[in-house]
C-alpha cells in the first residue's frame, strides 16, 4: 500500500467526501484521513473498492499510503482548524510535499502559511472550492493559487474532477500566494450581490403583481432559459414549486425572512474598502443579510410607520421590467466584483487574468451564468479592462435595460417595497457614468473646515482658500 496512492484528502465530512470520491470516480487512488472512525469507514464502504479509495484515521498510514510529492487537500473548517491539521501533518511530510486548502480560509491567513511552510520545503495552495457538496461531487469549479511549478503535480486530478464548460475544466493556475482565496472570496462576493438582487424581485412580484408560487416558478424558469440562464436563477426557479412536508403550503413561505453568513461576503466588502474601489451592490447584500437579522426590531418598527398601499402593476409589465433589472444588475454586480479582482491584483501582485477566471466560473460554481461567457469574450478582447462597463460589449447590454431599472426602482420606491440591491445598482451605474459629480463640492467643505486643500479643473497643483 506504501506511495501508491495519488491524491490525499484530509476531512471527510460532505465536502471531503464528495471530492474523494470524484477523484477516484477520474482514474486517480485516493486516500482519505479524519479523526472520526465513522467517516472513515463510511468512505471506505461507499468507494467500494480499497485499491482505489481507502481512509484512515492514522496519519502515519495516511501520509505513507501517497506517491511522492505528496499531494495532500484540507477539506475543513477556515481558520485555526487548518493550522492544527497543517501542525500534525509536517512532522510526516518531505520536501517539496503539496498541501492545499480546499477551504474558505481568509486570504491574509493563506499568505502567512505559505510563506510558513515555503520555509519549511512544503508547497502550499490555496484553493477556492465552490459548488457546494453536488459540485464537490461531480465537478465543482476550482480557483488554485501558489507555486506554478508545484501546480503541474496538481494540474492532471484538478483537470479531471472539475466542472467542464465547452469541453473545458473550470480550473486554472490563478496566481501566487493568495490569489486562490482571495478570487474565491470575490466569487463569493458576488454571490451575495446576485442572491440579494433575486431575493428583491421575487419581492416585487409577490407584492407588485401578486405573482403566486406557481407564476414566480414559471417566470424564473422561463428566464433561466434566455439571457438570465444562471445556477442561481435555475434554482430559485426550483425552491418556488417546492412543497412543505410539514404544512399545507410551499416550504418558501414557511421559511423565517431571517439569512446567516459564514463571513466571505463581508470581507470582501471590507477589503474592496481597504484596496479603494466601490462595490455597493455586494455591500448591500451584506447589510441587508444584518438587516433581515434583527427581525424583533423589524416588527416593531413596522408597527410604528405608515407603508404607502401598493398599487398593483399589469403582471406582463411587471415581469418583462423585473426581467431587464435583473439582466442589468447581474451585470453591475459581476462588474463590480471583477474590478475588485483587477485591482487586487495589482496590490498583491497576483498577476490575475480576469477573462481566465471567468471562464472558470462558467460551469460548477455558485455563480455560474451565461453571461459568463461575455464576460469572458470581454476580457479577452482588452486585457487591461478594469470595468466591465468600459467594454463596447457591454453597452448595448446596460442601454437596453437601464430604463427598466430606473422604472423599477421609482416604483418600489413609491410603493415602499425596499429594493436596495437593484437601487445601488444602479446609482453605482449613474454614478461611475458621470463625467462630474458633486464632490467638488465636498472639496470646498473639506478646505473649508480643515484645510485639506483641493484640485482645479483649470490648471495643476493643490490650492487652498481662506473661505
Ligand atoms: C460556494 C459557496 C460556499 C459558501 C456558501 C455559504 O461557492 O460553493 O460560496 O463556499 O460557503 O455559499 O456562504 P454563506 O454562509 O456566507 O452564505
């Protein structure tokens, strides 16, 4: 059994599992490792056979049983977990071993590790995995940054079990060090944008043209099949026509309005603050997921204001406008993760080519849509594009639906149904479309009080005004 399996996975839980058994289902033997006995066992009857998947929970045997350089993943819980799991496993491990990290690490904690274990002759990765336990299983999208060279040991199994798009996998060597992580955590970003942004029309349908279940399954369906064609569409599509077991009704109404977040939407808004470039559209997923948090308060706040009556709009109308809005804000939400990347990678010197990780989130991730493939075509007609909105491809996208948003937004606004994700949206639209804005203004305020001094539009230097 000594050096012959190909792949080591250490946490077998859905996640771990799942990706083992994908690697062996591609032609590789692959070896598990987990504390708990019965996850070890459970994995070793469901690969049914040892020689090609075998576990256990010593690691001794776990290291001995891979061929050389090892290639170890970590599927466990971010944070001090993996430096435990890192901790026990050097002791048994040689020069130039791989380990990687499966997991939603933050992406300051990867670069530490790797500068750690880089000492150490071990090559670390770490690797953003997303698609759930169903893409774990049959093909996810992977986003591996670290050592290039090391990531030819890599490259063949990571090829294999990925997700394929066009006849492509959905992986590629990202960048150095955190590049991996730090796109995962973007992706992720972005995820919340364009859930909070579906979340919002559902809203509007229900309460605007009293859409029932069975209309809101139909309509999501029927744009999952045109410009709209998303994993997140398809199965919110899904979730409509769902039956609860324990009522009458549809399980989406029985669901309490209240959203958790394990935390890499609100880092990424927190490091687009830091890097400088505006992502309101994934801020406000953030905030609002805090929002829909404090229901207590929201009830009683309820109680206390007046809501305009909504004035019911023609279903067709509403649908067709709530179609183009979502187009439209899909579109601001990828451009804004994606200047995120570009700027990154500029600070961290990642050295990310954005039409490369668009057409790996074509297929296995959460965020996977045919718009992709725009975005793609987008960066690889101009690879110095920073926004999206800059590509000639995108404007007859944005002309064609940004009506359909202002419409939308004005009569939510009227009607006191809160649409923050499709208004910041398209704020930030009208805002990064303008050639002047009123800062100037806050210019003057900030000479005035502080003396912080200020920019002209007629000629160079920095000026300040005894006002
Ligand atoms: C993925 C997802 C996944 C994430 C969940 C939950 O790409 O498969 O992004 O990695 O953990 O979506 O995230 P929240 O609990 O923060 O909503």
């Amino acid at each position: 059994m000594e050096h012959t399996y190909d792949f080591g996975l250490v946490g077998l839980g859905v996640m771990g599992r799942n990706f083992i058994l994908n690697v062996a289902d591609n032609g590789f033997k692959a070896f598990g490792n987990d504390l708990d006995t019965e996850k070890v066992n459970a994995l070793i009857e469901e690969g049914g056979d040892t020689n090609r998947v075998n576990a256990s929970t010593d690691l001794n045997t776990f290291v001995n049983a891979l061929v050389r350089p090892r290639k170890i993943m970590l599927l466990v819980p971010a944070g001090k977990v993996v430096d435990i799991v890192i901790e026990s496993l050097l002791p048994h491990l040689d020069h130039d071993d791989i380990i990687i990290d499966g997991g939603n690490s933050f992406f300051t904690d990867t670069d530490r590790r790797e500068a750690y274990l880089q000492e150490k002759g071990i090559h670390f990765f770490g690797a953003g995995v997303s698609g759930g336990a169903k893409g774990a299983r049959f093909g996810p999208s992977i986003m591996p940054g670290g050592n290039r060279d090391a990531y030819q040991h890599v490259k063949p199994i990571f090829e294999a079990v990925a997700a394929k798009s066009h006849g492509e996998p959905c992986v590629a060597y990202l960048g150095p060090k955190s590049a991996g992580n730090y796109v995962k955590m973007v992706h992720n970003g972005i995820e919340y944008g364009l859930m909070q942004l579906t979340s919002e029309i559902y809203d509007l349908l229900k309460k605007g043209g009293d859409f029932s279940n069975e209309l809101l399954h139909q309509t999501y369906a029927k744009w999952n099949s045109g410009r709209l064609q998303s994993f997140l569409v398809e199965i919110t599509a899904e979730i409509f026509e769902q039956k609860d077991d324990l009522s009458d009704g549809n399980l989406i109404d029985m669901i309490l309005d209240k959203a958790k977040q394990k935390g890499t939407g609100k880092w990424t808004s927190q490091n687009a603050m830091d890097l400088g470039i505006p992502v309101p559209s994934i801020d406000i997923a953030v905030s609002m997921r805090e929002i829909s948090a404090l229901k207590e308060e929201r009830i009683k706040a309820d109680a206390l204001y007046n809501r305009p009556e909504v004035t019911l709009m023609n279903k067709a109308t509403l649908g067709g406008l709530a179609e183009k809005s979502l187009f439209f804000s899909f579109i601001i939400t990828y451009a804004q993760g994606l200047h995120q990347l570009s700027d990154a990678s500029k600070e961290y010197g990642y050295e990310l080519e954005l039409a490369e990780i668009a057409k790996i989130w074509r297929a296995g991730c959460i965020i996977r849509a045919g718009l992709l493939g725009d975005i793609m075509q987008a960066f690889q007609e101009d690879s110095s594009l920073t926004n999206l909105l800059l590509s000639p491809r995108f404007v007859e996208k944005i002309q064609d639906t940004v009506d359909a948003a202002r419409e939308l937004v004005s009569y939510a606004a009227q009607n006191g149904i809160p649409v923050p994700g499709l208004s910041n949206s398209l704020t930030y639209f009208d805002s990064y479309t303008s050639s002047r804005l009123p800062l100037n203004l806050i210019q003057a305020q900030r000479d005035y009080f502080g003396s912080h001094t200020y920019e002209r539009i007629d000629r160079e230097g920095t000026f300040h005004t005894e006002w």
